[in-house]
C-alpha cells in the first residue's frame, strides 16, 4: 500500500523508504575513489570561457608547450640510462658549454610550437637567429629557454623550461622581426616554467594571478596543485641581483639610507640579522630589514 501527499509512506510493508542524500553520497564516492584534481587542459579551457573574446590561440600555445614539457620530463627522468646526458662539444649563444639535452629540448619545444600553428617565430637560447616556424600568420613569438641550468644535469638536480609569449607588432602574414621580441616584460601576455626535479611542475601566469599545476607521470597530465601563488609577506629566505650591484635598486625595493657618493659603499644588499630577540619590542627591531655594506655582513 502506497499513499502520497505528506501521508505516511507504506511500502511493501516498510514505513520511511530510504533515500540517499547527495552529499552523503559524494562523501562515500570520494573516500572510496579519491578525486584527482583539474587538469591543466580543463583549467585553460575554464579560464578561456571566461573572456568573451578568447578565441583560443593562446590556450593552444600553452598545450604546445605543455606537450613538450611531458616529452622533456620523459627525457630528463632516464637521461642516465638513454645516453643522452653529457656535453655536445659545442657552446650556444651564452658561450655555455651545450649539453645533449639542451640540444634535444631545444627540438622538441621547436618541434612542438612550429606544429601547433599558433606561433610565426621562437627566440631560443640555443640559436643565434630567430626561428621562423612558417606560421605567418600566426599572432604570437615564443621567447625560450628550453632547458636552464643544464650543467646541473649529470649530477642530477633540478632544471626547467622558461618561456615567455608576446604578442608579435610586426606585419601579420610576413616573417617576424627581432621588433617582436625586444619588447618590455610587461607587454609579455603568458609567462612562466616547467620545473623537471623531485616532482615536475608547469607554472604560468597570463597577468590574471600564478597557477601551479604538477605533473602525474602515471596518468600523463598536468593537475592543478598550487593555485593563485603568492609571494609571501615575511619569510626567512631573500635573494639579491649582485650583477647591478652598484646600484641599490638591484636589491629590493627599498632604498637605503641617503648617502653621498664618496661614502656611500660599492655595494648595498638588505639583510636581517639571525640573533634572536629576548623581547617583542626588541623582536620587532631586529627582524627589521636594513641596508648596510659586504663589509658589516655579520
């Protein structure tokens, strides 16, 4: 017997038939087959359906690079047993000494933004001239790195991919010109890094925040691991740009102190001392950056 309308609910016999709730149900779905996260395929294509005017190309140049990052990443992790890790013999346009894989990744990530169409010209670290891909009418000039910190190879730690894309200012439909390339850093419209270590990550930033998404070797693709990156505010690590050293605005933001010329040291870096403060007055005094020179380095 069955009756309807907020009446009691019999049923075969059984009163209060039992319903499953949704979110109980997605609870028990998720502790028995853990969700994997986004991939970075699916995150370009949500960030792309936000901007009405998005017509695609550059989320394919950032699949272009991905799909080499993947083929690198193959490369690196058996480098010792393919025979491809060493030096070629030959130096690049830095005057570095050029290893295999410098050589390799500089093909694939070539290979790989000359099939996709979407890029007229690479500037790579391992070419003198730029690289006209054919794609004249491409819209975009990809400047690389394709494999930094190569010399860290045979021993075996961590390197990576740097990229940056601009949007070409030369003619669409002819070659790229070097114009294209010598533009500021902030005309860049992506940036970012494949880091190949313990664990590979790609991180990129189209001006909208930092996203960082790390690589499933078993599953082959990119999931979204560390979004919106920020610097933090305090923290106990800090770098300094000594090759501008004469000028202080190499070291951070903050100016030193006003100084003649004849007094003021060669070289200004900010630090903060490492002894600890036995009171929070005192504590707030001496975690507080200060300029001083190499020579009063504690």
């Amino acid at each position: 017997m069955l009756r309807l309308r907020g009446r009691k609910m019999k049923h075969d016999g059984l009163t209060n038939c039992n319903t499953i709730h949704p979110m109980s149900q997605t609870t028990a779905e998720n502790a028995l087959a853990t969700p994997v996260g986004i991939t970075l395929e699916r995150y370009i294509m949500r960030m792309q359906a936000e901007f009405p005017y998005a017509t695609g190309e550059l989320s394919q140049l950032l699949r272009d690079i991905t799909l080499a990052g993947k083929i690198v990443n193959r490369e690196v992790n058996r480098a010792g047993l393919s025979r491809i890790a060493g030096a070629m013999g030959e130096q690049n346009v830095q005057g570095e000494a050029q290893q295999k894989l410098d050589v390799e990744a500089n093909i694939r990530f070539i290979r790989a933004l000359t099939n996709g169409g979407e890029a007229c010209a690479v500037l790579s670290e391992e070419n003198e001239e730029i690289i006209q891909t054919g794609n004249d009418n491409g819209k975009y000039v990809v400047a690389i790195d394709p494999l930094d910190g190569s010399s860290n190879i045979d021993v075996n730690v961590s390197i990576g991919t740097i990229f940056g894309i601009y949007r070409r200012v030369s003619r669409i439909g002819g070659p790229a010109r070097k114009e294209d390339f010598l533009q500021g850093g902030r005309a860049q419209i992506a940036a970012g890094y494949i880091l190949y270590g313990s664990s590979t990550m790609l991180v990129y930033t189209t001006g909208h925040g930092v996203t960082g998404f790390t690589y499933e070797n078993s599953l082959g693709e990119f999931f979204l691991s560390h979004p919106d990156i920020k610097i933090p505010q305090h923290g106990p690590v800090f770098s300094c740009n000594e090759t501008g050293s004469t000028t202080p605005s190499s070291c951070g933001p903050t100016s030193p102190p006003a100084r003649s010329a004849a007094s003021r040291p060669a070289t200004w870096v900010r630090w903060w001392p490492t002894t600890t403060a036995t009171s929070s007055r005192a504590a707030s005094t001496s975690t507080r950056p200060r300029w001083t020179s190499p020579a009063a380095w504690p």
